[in-house]
C-alpha cells in the first residue's frame, strides 16, 4: 500500500503483488475517524496485518498516521519523497497527482530491500524532536544577525568595529538601550560604560565606552534613516535576544534528557553535550547497523559512487543522504577537533604535509570520529585517549 501524505488527506493505493491488480486509489481524512475507515477497509482486504507492507513518504503530517499504524501491528517503511518522484518520471508518468503519487510508492515497495518503520525508544525520540528544534532556532538566530548586520551598516557601519561579535551580551545591552549613534552620543561616557559592565562587568566599561561613543561621533552612516532604522535594530536585537534565553533554557532540559539515555559516549574526545545528544537521537538505536559500513552510509558520511563502463570517479562527492543535522554537527566537530585534540591535530598536519587537500583530511577526521562514537555505543564503553597503547598492551599479554 502507498499513501501520498497530505495535511488534510492522505491518498491511498493498493497493489495485490500475487495478481499484480491495483485496487481503486481513495482518500481518508488525517483524523481518527480516517484512521479508523483506513484500517476497516484494510481488514476487508486481509485479517492478518503481515500481509499488508505499507509504505509513507517521509512528511511531517504523515507522523500521527504512522504511529497509529505500527501500534496495532502493521508493517511500515519510510520512502524517500525525492525517490519516488524519480521512480514516477522514470515510468514515464508525466501528470502528477496525489493518486499517481501514492501510485508511485506502492510500485517502490514492490521491488523491495526496504527497512521497516518502527516506533523509536521514547526518550531518543523526544531528544531528536528537541535537538532538531534547537537546531532550526540556531538557523534563526544566524539569520538575525545578517538581517541586523546589514541594518548596521547602513546606520552605524563602524560599531562592528568595536563589537567583533554582534551577538555578545555587551553588544545586544548596547544596541538594546541606544540604536542608533545619536542616542549613543547623547548618554555619555558614564551612561553608555554602565550599560556595557551591568552587561559583561569583567571585560567591558569606561574604555569600550570611550570606543563606541567615537565611533558614533565619526560615523558615515545615513543619518536621515535613523528613525526607522533604530525600530529595526531595536526589534532584531530583543529577537536575538529571545532566542538565546530559550536555547539556554532548552540546552538545560536536553542535558536533562540526554543524561537519562543508558548508552551515552562518556569521554568522547570532543564536543558539548548538545551535541553529542543530537547525534546519538539520529542514530536511535545502534544495533540496527551491523557494520560500520552501514552506521556511515545511515549518516551519510560516506563516498558517492559512480562509475560507468571502464570510468570510475576517483574523488567522489559526499553521499549526503542521512539526516541534514549530523552532517553540520560531524562537521563542526572535526574542525573542533583538529584545533582542540593534538591527536588529530597531528593528523590533520601530517596529510597536509602530504599534499592531501583540507576538506578531504576534514572528512577523514569527521569518518575517525564517527568510528570512536560507533564503537563506544555499540560496546557501551567510555572513551580511552590512549586505546592504541591500550590495544597494544592487551596484545601482548595474549
């Protein structure tokens, strides 16, 4: 069965494998009453739920009916929407609707070598949802501050100058309290310095005062914009704000979560505790990847492959099929890594010596790390910075 996922309604197809016949696509609503006319009309097809392989594109209004699903007993499977258009063009289907689409995924699962949809352990599950939300709020923060940015360097282009980091709590105090240069100007050394150290009272004050109030006085900014520019600096500056107080907030309770996970990667050579939450939600369950090889290709760290006849591509691009989320945190932290952890710093220096391109050494750290986090979820151990020592030790006492 595929089901073409809507917000309202969710269209339905069904295709007999042994006849190979297509029952007529209908619609049910995404409520309980569709949910429940759903699965009557499945049960006058088949009483046993095994026969039934049901297939969802991967849609965030396609959850609630998934759940229900797998609950009382029917075997699902996720497929990718990108796919399944494919799938439908390659036949040759130009016209797309919501029949044809649930169509399509019906087809899709009849090649099968598809993994089954399963209700994921409630903790890791409400940690995803968590993490992936703190994510989206860290976009919107990092859009912000462009937005005011560009505002600054129409009204006052210099303040960057003094303020490295727009979104430090001196920065935002200030612009909170005097958007625009005249304001700065007319508080004064002493009014302007009591903002900055009731903001950051062991680095800012009288000197950074000083600073800003001329750099106001020499501004090359458009003066008659002022008004509204000052509403719209005004505005940013108490959104960056918000925002930080409730990423600081959610941290606090995914920490709080994360420490109820029994398998937790204690000791893992880098990255905060957010993060390490964030990566072990994508992953769920470990046991599902029998292989480092699988566990890779999951989070999509791993090569694409091409090839075609005699050819094969010799530096293939990043697969980028897993989750968008891991991808930025593996990322980031193979760059932390390499500053923070002389083991791979010393990686990172050596293959650079040898030619290696950065961004191909940044992806084998990112592929060293991934291979430490899966070894210690899958054997529920700590991390040992001297393993190799270790193993070698071990080796020689057998």
């Amino acid at each position: 069965m595929g089901v073409d996922v809507g917000k309202e309604r969710h269209h339905v197809c069904i295709l007999d494998i042994s006849s190979g016949n297509y029952y007529k696509a209908f619609s049910v609503r995404n409520d309980r009453d569709g949910f429940t006319e759903l699965v009557s009309s499945l049960e006058r097809l088949a009483a046993d739920k095994n026969d039934f392989l049901i297939g969802m594109e991967s849609c965030p209004y396609g959850l609630n009916l998934s759940y229900f699903l797998v609950a009382i007993g029917y075997n699902l499977v996720e497929v990718n929407s990108f796919r399944a258009g494919q799938f439908r063009k390659a036949q040759g289907r130009k016209a797309k609707t919501d029949s044809i689409d649930a169509r399509s995924v019906a087809d899709i699962l009849s090649l099968g070598n598809h993994k089954p949809l399963c209700i994921p352990d409630p903790i890791l599950d409400n940690l995803k949802e968590l993490t992936r939300f703190r994510s989206d709020l860290a976009e919107d923060k990092a859009a912000t501050i462009i937005h005011l940015k560009e505002v600054l360097s129409v009204l006052f282009p210099e303040f960057e100058n003094v303020f490295k980091r727009l979104d430090s709590a001196g920065s935002l105090a200030l612009l909170m309290a005097f958007p625009c240069p005249e304001h700065v100007i007319a508080a004064g050394e002493e009014r302007v310095g009591k903002v900055l150290s009731g903001a950051s009272p062991h680095r800012l004050g009288r000197g950074m005062a000083i600073r800003i109030i001329e750099a106001a006085r020499d501004t090359v900014g458009v003066t008659q914009k002022q008004p509204a520019l000052g509403i719209k600096i005004s505005i940013l500056t108490s959104r960056i704000m918000n925002l930080q107080s409730t990423m600081r907030d959610l941290d606090r309770q995914i920490i709080a979560l994360f420490s109820t996970v029994p398998c937790q990667p204690k000791g893992f050579p880098v990255g905060r505790a957010t993060s390490l939450a964030a990566i072990v939600a994508e992953i769920g369950d470990v046991k599902r990847f029998p292989t480092l090889k699988k566990f890779l290709s999951h989070l999509g760290w791993c090569p694409q492959t091409f090839q075609t006849g005699g050819y094969r591509l010799e530096h293939p691009k990043m697969s980028h099929a897993g989750s968008r989320y891991v991808r930025r945190l593996i990322w980031m932290l193979s760059i932390l890594a390499i500053r923070t952890v002389p083991r791979y710093r010393v990686y990172f220096q050596r293959r650079v010596g040898e030619g290696k391109a950065k961004m191909h050494i940044l992806v084998a750290v990112g592929r060293k790390l991934l291979s430490v986090l899966y070894s210690m979820l899958k054997r529920g151990v700590a991390y040992d910075p001297n393993w190799e020592e270790t193993s070698r030790l071990a080796l020689a006492r057998h």
